[in-house]
C-alpha cells in the first residue's frame, strides 16, 4: 500500500521574520504514518518545518513551510506516483499574504523587517487560497485513490460542526472524514469521529486509535476495488 500523508500547519511570510501560522503541531499526522510504516506501507510524509516527526526511518519525509511549497508538492508527487490513498492532516491557511501597507506605503510580504518603531499605520492584505483536498482526485494519476479529509472545529455547538462537516462532504472528493474539535485535543486524549459516505461513524478517543481506523478503512476499500 502507498500512502501519501500530510502533517503540521502552514506558515505565510509577513516580513523576513514574521508569519501567519496555526496551532497545528503535525503530531496526529505522526503517528498515523508511523502506524502505516510499521504494517508494511510505502509511506510519504508531507510535513510542516515545525512538526513533529515521525519515528519511523522508512518513511520518506519532504519539508513544507507556505500553502504554495504544500500545494505544488502534493500536486508533483500525486501526479507521478500511483498512491492508494491520501490522508490529508495538514492544517492549510485559507489565506496567504497578498501584500503589506506601511505608513501608505505598499511592500510585498516575506522582505525584510518591519521596524515596528517606527510604524504609525500597518494593514496585512490577504487573499484566499484554494482548497486543496477539494483538488485531490484532479490532481492525483490513481483516480480511485482513497481520500481521507480531516475537519478541526472549535465550539460546542452540533448544528456548526455538523453544517462544517457537511460542507467538506459536499466540496471535496473525500471518502473518510476524520472530524476532531480543538477543546478534545488534550495530552492525555484526542477525541474524534471517523466518518464514512453511508453516515455511520466511529468514535474514537486517542491517536493511535484514529491510525488504526484509518488502516482498516482504507485497507478494506482498497480490497474493495481490487
């Protein structure tokens, strides 16, 4: 089984020091590829600069750092090797930095330093970023690969995170959805519902246990293909 894994949170330069960045430690991403690696898969492991890695030496690692580097490597490698499943863990920004106004003034973002000494006036201007998971299956040469999208929410409320959830379903080419809530992700526990197209879902309540599921779930819909 190939298995193309992404961990970890994407950064969007501001300045030469500075960036937009989120929670996202790329420890679930980890553990699923160590748990993948260590029953035999060929895993590959898109990971953030910052994440955590994972322990297995089989596992082909490449480094990300902005949406752009996960984007374009994500769309080289499912476009040149046949992988049987994608499990996308990855925190993507939905906006990168368009460009910086400093007292009037217009800058790119990424150069240099902005002296906040002497800053009186300073805007950040974004602009939305596609999403990936929906581009998967377009991007990928192995059109029956199996999808796996995760969803992080943050409230307690079931009607947003179901309506969340939902509109993953309906915009990405996904067969799993893994949906976890950030107030469930502790040291001791990771709470979270693995999804599947006919509605029935599994609850789940540490890593590992998300990692084995997953591994059933794609093993079973890859024999189901075969």
């Amino acid at each position: 089984m190939k298995v193309l894994i992404t961990s970890g949170g994407t950064e969007e330069k501001i300045d030469g020091v500075r960036s937009l960045t989120n929670f996202s430690t790329g420890r679930t991403g980890a553990v699923i590829a160590d748990y993948f690696a260590d029953r035999g898969a060929e895993v590959t492991l898109l990971h953030a600069e910052k994440a955590v890695l994972p322990l297995s030496r089989q596992i082909a690692r490449i480094k990300f750092l902005t949406f752009n580097d996960l984007d374009k490597a994500i769309k080289g490698l499912l476009s040149q090797i046949s992988f049987d499943a994608v499990i996308h863990t990855a925190a993507v920004s939905d906006f990168s930095v368009d460009y910086l106004i400093v007292n009037g003034q217009r800058f790119e973002p990424g150069v240099g330093k902005i002296d906040s000494g002497r800053t009186d006036d300073f805007s950040i201007h974004l602009r939305p970023n596609h999403k990936i998971v929906s581009r998967l299956r377009e991007y990928s040469i192995n059109q029956k690969v199996i999808i796996v999208g995760f969803k992080l929410t943050n409230t307690a409320d079931e009607k947003v995170i179901e309506n969340a959830c939902l509109k993953l379903w309906q915009n990405s080419p996904i067969d799993f959805l893994v949906h976890n809530d950030l107030s469930q992700i502790t040291a001791e526990g990771h709470y979270a519902r693995i999804f599947c197209k006919d509605g029935s879902f599994t609850q789940l309540h540490a890593k590992v246990e998300i990692a084995e599921k997953l591994y059933q779930l794609i093993g079973d819909a890859n024999d189901t293909l075969s």
